[in-house]
C-alpha cells in the first residue's frame, strides 16, 4: 500500500509505474533509508504483476542508486550519507569513514591558466597557473557528485600529483586547506550532468563551492561540487553564540 496502484491500462509499461512509485515513495520517505524491500514473489503477488516486471523495476533502481542488493539479504533502500556542513572533510575520508569505497572517473586533469573567476576566488592573478581537477565522484561504484576543482599552480608539482584523493596529495605538499569558506545551493541536474550521474532529468542536487585555504590563509582550493540531492543530508550542530 506504500506504492499504491498500477494501471493495467496504463500508457507506461508497468516496471515504468512501479518504478516511478518506488522512486516517489522514496522521495517522500514513505520508504525509509536502508529500509528492507519485500521479496520480489512477495511484491510480486501484492501488486498482481509478474516477477518479471518487479525485477525490471528494482533492476532499474539499483542501477540508479536508490536501491542496493545485499548478497542473501535482500534489497534495501540505499543509505543516505550524512554529512556535516561545519566540518573540513575530504570525499573520500567521508566515504571511508561510512565504510564505502571512493572512487574517482577524471572527467579531465590538466593544467591551465586562472581564468576571473578563478582568480577571484584564489586571490592570484588571471592568466596565473593552475590545475583543474574534474571529476565524477563513486561509492561503491555508485555517482555520488561531479567535481570541478582549481589549484594554484604553486600547491602541487604536476597534475599527475593528484591520482585519487585531492586533500591527500595537498597533503603530501603541505597544502591541504585547514579552513574553508562554503556555500551551498539548490540544483536541477540537467543535461550533461544528469547523464554523467545516472540520475533523472530534473532529479535535485546540491551546489556546493569551496574556497580552501591553510593555516596561513593562502587558499589552495576552489571547488565546484555538484552531490545528488537524493544520496546526502546535512547535518549541523548549531549554538546561539556565534
Ligand atoms: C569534498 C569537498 C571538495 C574537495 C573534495 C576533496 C564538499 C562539499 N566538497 O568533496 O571541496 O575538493 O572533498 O576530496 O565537501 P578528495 O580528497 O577525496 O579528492
């Protein structure tokens, strides 16, 4: 009854309804996160469809991300990762620390010259040198976020000293940001985006930019995140002194 009716005469395929339903339910917390799903036949038999076309839906789904399979367990609503918004953490110490594995696809690596934008935002002159670092981001093989960051050229010695996490070869040349500067913004993923995420057209996101800088307070990162609205929740402590 989560899920509500499937229309026989419908125009959508039925695997199309349930997995639109699925989808909603999830959206509206009907279904809750790392909630377990009936077994398939049960499903099946509650909705009067095939086993076939259940299978079609949730195969959709875990393709998606919304739904993951665990081996003799079953299939589950996927975890929300919950973030903090006031702490420095890097994607992949986030992952790690949830127990999941980050993994990174370069959109592009290269290094470049710092167009207005970028030279605002890290406080060096246009035409400065700079490394661009595209990304999309995985957990467990799943698109997580798109990433677009610029580095002083002075931070790294090449843009192959960036293999996979981005704070841990700052690190390593002693520019990894200790304070950062964030805002963050509602999105539609679009397009090329939501292609590169796997997600719907129109499926939400968040906007997050970063300026990252060290103790001394040269900034060392721009960063241009897009995380899927459906996979995060922020959290904060928040205190009435300021
Ligand atoms: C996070 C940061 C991003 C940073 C990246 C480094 C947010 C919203 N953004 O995604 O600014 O560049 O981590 O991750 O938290 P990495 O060290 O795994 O490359």
């Amino acid at each position: 009854d989560v899920i509500g009716r499937l229309d026989e005469q419908g125009r959508a395929p039925l695997y199309q309804q349930l997995r639109r339903a699925l989808r909603d339910a999830i959206a509206d917390n009907r279904l809750a996160a790392e909630e377990a799903l009936p077994p398939e036949r049960i499903l099946a038999e509650q909705l009067g469809v095939s086993r076939i076309t259940v299978r079609k839906a949730l195969d959709a789904l875990v393709s998606e991300g919304m739904l993951t399979r665990r081996q003799g367990a079953g299939t589950f609503v996927a975890a929300r990762v919950e973030k903090s918004f006031s702490k420095l953490t890097s994607f992949s110490e986030d992952m790690i620390s949830r127990g999941r594995k980050p993994e990174s696809a370069w959109l592009s690596r290269a290094a470049g010259s710092a167009n207005p934008e970028e030279s605002l935002a890290l406080g060096i002159g246009p035409g400065s040198p700079v490394y661009r670092f595209n990304r999309i981001r995985f957990a467990d093989g799943e698109p997580m976020a798109l990433e677009y960051s610029t580095v002083p050229g002075p931070c790294l010695p090449s843009e192959f000293a960036v293999t996979e996490s981005l704070y841990d070869a700052l690190d390593i040349h002693s520019s990894r940001p200790v304070r950062a500067l964030q805002r963050l913004r509602a999105v539609l993923f679009t397009g090329e985006k939501a292609k590169l995420l796997g997600v719907a057209e129109g499926a939400p996101g968040l906007f997050i930019e970063r300026r990252g800088f060290v103790r001394e307070g040269r900034p060392v990162e721009f960063t241009q995140s897009y995380y899927r609205g459906d996979a995060y929740d922020f959290v904060a402590e928040l205190n009435t002194q300021g």
